[in-house]
C-alpha cells in the first residue's frame, strides 16, 4: 500500500473533511480514501464504452452483430401472459 502526505492543506478544507468523515461515520483517512478511490472510478460513460469494445470484440469473432443476431429466436410470441393476470 502507498502513503501520500498532502502538505499546505488549508484549514478550512481540513475542517470540512472532518465534518464530512463524521457525517459518514468515519475517520478523515478513510473519508480521504474514499474521496480517492470515487475520483479514479471508471465513469458510466467510460464503463459503458468497454462493455460496448467487449461486445465488438466478441462479436468480429463469431463473423460480426449479424452473426450474433441471426441466433436470436424472433419475439412473435409476445407479449407473454403474466402469471400476475390469471
């Protein structure tokens, strides 16, 4: 694990991230930690770009969406009977 020292920290920041740490029961570290971890996160919009590379890539190797698409039994049969409506 690495350790970071953030020097020249304002007291009024000092201040409102310990309020926030207690607000969220916990201590200024974690709270910092958490702080961090949220910033570095993949965005939606990034996550959702990967998932759509992921399918790309499986789907070039099957021959493309086609291919894909083709094995996709048709929805004639809908809408179903909900077991809700007997």
């Amino acid at each position: 694990m690495a350790t970071i020292t953030v020097r020249d920290l304002d007291d009024e920041v000092r201040s409102r991230l310990r309020v926030r740490a207690a607000e969220n029961g916990r201590s200024m570290e974690a709270e910092v930690r958490a702080i961090l971890e949220a910033a570095v996160r993949p965005s939606r919009t990034e996550r959702r770009r990967a998932g759509l590379e992921r399918a790309r890539a499986l789907a070039a190797e099957v021959g493309g969406f086609d291919d894909v698409f083709a094995n996709i039994p048709p929805r004639a049969d809908y809408p179903r009977e909900s077991p809700f409506d007997r």
